[in-house]
C-alpha cells in the first residue's frame, strides 16, 4: 500500500489514519503544481483528478477521495475502532459528520490557497467559515470528540482541517473548546509521527 501525499494537505488525513490504524504502508510525496511524484512519476498517471491524496492498494488499484479513503482504512483494521460498524446508526453519524466536514469546512478554505481568488470571494469564505467554527465548538463543549469519548476518522480530518487555521490567520483562541481539541490530538503518537515525516514539526 502507498499514500501519495502533499505535505500539511488534506491527504495527511488518511496519513495519519494509516498509522493510527497500524498499517505498514509506503509514502511519496507529490509536487502538485507539476504534477510529479518525488520518484519522477507522473501523478496524473496515477490519478487523472490531479489532486491528492492518491491510495495504491496492495491489488494495484488506486483510491481517492479522502472520506472513502478513511472509512476504507478504518474498515480493513476493524481494531483500531476508527469507525463503527458498516449499517449501524453510529456509522450513518460518521458519515454525516464526513459529509459535513468535506463540504462545509473543507470547501470553504478552497480560495484561501488560491492567489488569484478576489478578496470579496475569500471574505465570504472566512465569514462561512467562522459560522461552521462556531458550531463546531458549541458541539465538542462536553465531548472529547466529535462522536462523544470514540475517537474515529472524522477527529482525523477535522484535525487536518483546522491546522490550515494557521496557515490563514484564523485564531483558534476565540474558541477554547476548538483550542483543547487541537491540543489532544495533536499530543497523539500517530499525529506526531505523522507531522514529523511530513515534515511540519521536529
């Protein structure tokens, strides 16, 4: 098995689920803006969307998409209890949370990473965002995670989501419930080993 990663993108969210699931697996970096693979393969080879994160499985076939990536992981190391069990209302609320993540904080960072998007377009993004931030924190109050005291892919992504907060000058201090969250996770061992071979801490 194999990640292709960028680092600090969306696709440290599997990156991390593979090591918090205990997979041996490889990685390689990619160079998106000239959609190449550290190794000098074309990534658009590899998937023609041309973003990642890309997953060659041991079959050979490759895998996209973050939200399917995670629930693949999570499913094919039933174990690590980084998802509920397929057809039960527990499953159905992960993916909620998913779907919701991917389209309501995912999205709206798009422009963030894009110097050409006007300005009205990224103000509109940040008060969309602030909104789903807002949310966010009043439903962790209480919880350890998104999902009560279960731990699962979704904490994984919204994890990787709110460190581009960073990137852009969102504090997360105005929210002390979002703050501790970061805290907790990122004092995991697979989100640190993860950060170190990414190269985003030391």
């Amino acid at each position: 098995m194999k990640l292709y990663f960028k680092p600090g993108a969306c696709s440290m969210a599997p990156h991390i689920a593979l090591r918090e699931a205990g997979y041996v697996f490889e990685q390689e970096k990619v160079d998106l803006a000239r959609h190449q693979t550290a190794s000098g393969e074309d990534f658009l080879r590899i998937n023609p969307k041309g973003y990642v994160p890309a997953l060659r499985l041991d079959d050979g076939s490759i895998l996209t998409e973050c939200t399917v990536m995670l629930q693949y992981i999570a499913d094919h190391m039933p174990a690590s209890g980084l998802a509920p069990a397929a057809g039960t209302m527990e499953r159905y609320r992960l993916m909620e949370w998913l779907n919701f993540l991917a389209t309501e904080v995912h999205k709206p960072f798009g422009p963030f990473f894009n110097p050409k998007a006007p300005q009205e377009i990224k103000d509109y993004n940040l008060r969309l965002l602030m909104r789903r931030l807002e949310f966010l924190a009043t439903h962790i109050n209480g919880r350890q995670f998104l999902m009560d005291d279960r731990f699962t892919v979704a904490d994984i992504y919204l994890f990787t989501l709110l460190n581009w907060c960073n990137l852009h000058g969102i504090d997360l201090a105005q929210w002390p419930t979002l703050k501790d969250y970061m805290t907790r996770i990122a004092a995991r061992p697979s989100v640190r080993e993860t950060m170190k071979a990414e190269g985003l801490i030391n």
